[in-house]
C-alpha cells in the first residue's frame, strides 16, 4: 500500500519503488490533481476505457463490524478522499480468511482482523494492491460522517 497526499505525489519516487505499475497509479494521481473532483457526480467517469477509470461514491462511514474486507486482482484501487474523514482498515490477504474470489466484480471478500488503518482526509490517496485487503468506509473515533470520494481502477492483469 502506499499513503499519501495529492499535494506531493511525485512519479520519480512511484517509478523507482514499483517500476511500470506506477505509470498508471501516477497517471490517477495527475488526472485527480488536475480536476475538480468535487464537481464529479457520483458514478464511473470514463478516463481510459477499462484499463483507467475513476468511480465517484458518497457514503456514511460505519463501525468497523457494519462493514466488510475485500481485495481485487484485475485492478489496482487508488483512493482519492474528496470531504469528509473515514478509517480504512488493512492487512495482507494472506493474513485474512478468503472467500471465492468474484471475477465478474473483481472483488475478493476477505474476513479477520486489521493489521493497521489510516486516516484519510480530503486530498490524501492511498493505494492498494492485490494481496492488500482493505475495509472501507469505517467511522473515525466512531463517530459516522459523510465521505465523498473518487476510487480510480488502474488495470494490472
């Protein structure tokens, strides 16, 4: 996973720690640092057909127990917090009990316990990769708030 903000992604310290990934993760980067993400309703907006686009979701965070693991393999997520705060819980795939995967939604359930969280607040990204299972959406200090944020779907396979 990689954790940052907006106001200092930098593509030459992407491209020395992961090589050609990284081009499309920076490519997320800029397009969300070059737009009003705000302004973005909800929904898939198309930036590169399948192999780079961005979803626009708006939620309220939860506990962590009202929420759930998952991880991806077809696609890298990189998370972009437009308002609001919300906890996002981690821990390595192979750390968690794994349901069968759903190729159809890239989407890998997973069950256990994190490993660590970060606080994300507007303008920070955090990327994750195949084996990093993430539990979205979970309240900071318990306490539900509104989240509106943009996950940009950067293909890998």
């Amino acid at each position: 996973m990689i954790f940052g903000t907006l106001r200092n992604h930098d593509t030459e310290s992407l491209q020395q720690a992961f090589g050609p990934v990284s081009a499309g993760v920076q490519e997320a980067l800029d397009w969300a640092a070059g737009h009003d993400l705000a302004a973005l309703p909800c929904g898939q907006h198309a930036i590169d057909g399948d192999r780079l686009f961005v979803n626009v979701v708006e939620y309220e965070t939860k506990q962590p127990e009202e929420r759930f693991w998952e991880a991806h393999k077809a696609y890298l997520d990189v998370h972009v917090t437009i308002s609001g705060r919300e906890q996002i819980d981690m821990n390595f795939l192979g750390n968690l009990a794994c349901g069968v995967y759903q190729p159809e939604g890239d989407f890998q359930p997973a069950d256990g316990g994190k490993n660590a969280s970060v606080m994300m607040q507007p303008g920070d990204f955090l990327v994750c990769f195949p084996q990093d299972a993430h539990r979205t959406a979970v309240a900071c200090g318990g306490k539900p708030e509104t989240v509106k944020k943009a996950i940009f779907k950067v293909r890998i396979d």
